[in-house]
C-alpha cells in the first residue's frame, strides 16, 4: 500500500438548502465542512502491471448541485490506498474513516459480487485500470459522504435481475457519482432482462451524477422509492442533480424512472432511445435545456402522471407533459450553476462525458 498525502480542501459554508416548504435535517456529523478514455470500449482488458500514481487526483474540483450543496468531500485529506484485488476493495471501502481508494486493476468476478461500502470514501478509477466486472457497489445503513469517480461499471448479459444493479445507494446523504461509464451490453425489446444501471431511492438524499455516460441497455435508472405505493415516508428522497451525462441505446429510464423526490436535470444528451423521462408518484422534476435525439419525435417518449410535477425550460424539443402539473421548486434556491444550451449541451456531453485515459482528458462544465 503507497500512502499519499492530499492536499485538504475547506469549504467555510454551505448554500442553502431551500426546498420551499421542504423541512431540511441537519447533515449527519461525517461532514465537517472540509472541503475519456473507455467511452468506446466494448471488450474486457485487463492490465497485468499496476500504476502506482495515474487516477484523477482532482478532489471535489468540478464538484456540482446537490452534492455540492451537501458539501460532499469523500475521503478527500484522508490516505490513498491503491486496490488490485475484489477483496482488497471490500476492505479498503468498508468503515467510516476517510479514505481515497484508487482502483489499480481491472477487477473481474465470474459471478455477481456484491461490495458494501462505507462513509468518507473517494472511490476512484486509475487511468487505464479501472472497470468493475460484474462487481456491484452497495449502500447500508452506515453510508455517506462518498464519491465514484471514473469508473467503468461493467456486467455480463446474463445478470439481469430486476435488483441487479451494479452502483446501488439506497441509504445514507452525500453522494457524487462523476465520469463514469456504464457500457452495457447487446439487448433486444424480448430477451426478458429487468436489470438497470443505477439506482438511487429510498432515504439517499443530496445526490449528484455528473459527466457521466450511459449505453446500450434495455432499462437505464431508477430513481426514488421503487413502487407506487402512496409511501409517503419516502416523499423529498432523494434531492438528486443529474447534469452533462450522455445516454445512447437505452431504451427506456433515459435519464430515468422518476419517483417522490426532488430532480433537477440539465444539460442533458440522450440519443437512441423509446422513452426518456418517467415520472410517476410524487416526482418534483425541473428539467433544463436538455437535448433529445433520435426518439424525441414519438409523442409517447415521455411517461406522464397526474401523480407528479413536471416543468421544462429550453428542451430540444420542448418536453410538455399532458398529465403532470408544473413543478413547485427552484433549483437555484439551493445552488448556484450555470446553463448550456441544449446544443452545446449535446456537443459537449459527446466529447468529455464518461471516463478518462489520462487528466487531460478529464473535463468539468462549470
């Protein structure tokens, strides 16, 4: 194990979290105000000598929305632990102690293999050695505080449960999940899978996916208490920010399936797909100049519901809901960010979203 020493990151405040008449708890006591390569890859590589010092040393630069909000700062000023091994990384992700865990190898499991992670985490993938084979990251109940950076989040077509869900955080505050890549697999309208690639629901809360690319799956995300249910426990979870991630050949659940709580998604590309936005049960959604390709012109693309909340502004093409009435939140009452339009959204999600080779190709929109 190589220790370095990280450069500590202080944040002396924290923007509102002002969610109109949304009652907003006190962060849990882990956060102390301390504040592309693969995006083509269609085979398995695994690399047989270990890089000692290339991953994304960046920190919480480019951090934004709710996990910004939230002040998520992972296991930034903590040891960096360097994993070549599944059990490595189980050990390494466990505990609450901060901890930057850099991905060192092409980690490979034959069969579905699920990994609990902790609080006070960087999770992040090295240049070049960085895919998670059929490796699932989970959430529990002492969660929190975590960041999943550049990572590639790959399984085999046969593990398609409708709980297979390879980055799975369904407890805990304070999560970024930026410059990953999600390849997916061949698929067909009738091969039966109900697999996803992301979920985020139940009591997570204050979330951010980031520059991040989606491909190549029947189901895309799933987001919010999974069933409609009327459970209004789960009503305000999560407080999620989805912004410059690229979708293509994702059937439906691009950007996702959308349940009781509250979404800002800007800046958007989705291409190659049936169904975009669903939004069911309670769902507050803001939507913002997100570009929709080849699907958009089906008028049934977005799923609506009299149960939900839905405004857009500056879409291509606009997205008018016939069921949903207006969302009641404003996304700038709880962050500062700025907006591309949906065409420069497009072009810029094409050629920086998704995972690195080297830090000249890790880029940030502001």
């Amino acid at each position: 194990m190589i220790v370095y020493l990280i450069i500590v990151l202080f944040y002396t405040s924290c923007e509102g979290l002002n969610l109109n008449h949304t009652n907003v708890r006190t962060l849990p006591q882990y956060y102390h105000g301390e504040n592309t390569y693969f995006n083509n890859l269609e085979v398995f590589v695994d690399s047989k000598e270990k890089a000692t010092s290339s991953y994304p040393n960046t920190g919480v630069k480019g951090i934004l929305g709710f996990a910004k909000a939230a002040r998520v700062t992972g296991g930034t000023s903590g040891p960096v632990v360097f994993v070549s091994t599944i059990d490595e990384l189980r050990n390494a992700v466990s505990g609450s102690d901060k901890k930057v865990v850099v991905i060192n190898r092409n980690l490979l499991a034959n069969t579905l293999t699920k990994v609990t992670f902790g609080s006070n985490k960087s999770i992040i993938g090295s240049y070049g050695n960085n895919i998670l084979h059929n490796v699932h990251l989970r959430a529990s109940q002492t969660s929190g505080n975590v960041i999943f950076q550049n990572i590639v989040f790959r399984h085999d077509e046969r593990i398609k449960a409708n709980d297979d869900i390879q980055l799975y955080l369904n407890y805990g505050t304070g999560y970024w999940v930026d410059h990953c890549y999600w390849p997916g697999h061949n698929w067909s309208d009738a091969d039966g899978s109900a697999d996803k690639l992301i979920y985020v629901g139940e009591k997570a809360n204050y979330v951010t996916i980031s520059h991040c690319y989606f491909k190549n799956h029947r189901y895309g995300c799933i987001f919010g208490h999974p069933a409609d249910d009327n459970n209004m426990q789960y009503l305000g979870y999560p407080r999620i920010t989805i912004c410059h991630n690229r979708y293509d050949n994702v059937l439906v659940r691009a950007p996702g399936l959308m349940r009781y709580g509250y979404y800002h998604v800007y800046n958007n590309y989705i291409d190659n797909f049936r169904m975009s936005f669903i939004f069911l049960s309670h769902a507050n959604i803001v939507s913002e100049s997100n570009f929709l390709g080849k699907g958009s012109q089906d008028y049934r693309h977005l799923g609506d519901n009299a149960d939900a909340k839905f405004t857009d502004h500056n879409s291509v093409p606009k997205l008018t809901p016939k069921l949903s009435r207006p969302a009641d939140w404003t996304p700038n009452s709880n962050y500062n960010y700025k907006l591309m339009t949906a065409a420069e959204a497009k072009v810029w999600n094409t050629a920086h979203s998704g995972v690195a080779n080297s830090a000249n190709q890790l880029y940030f929109a502001e």
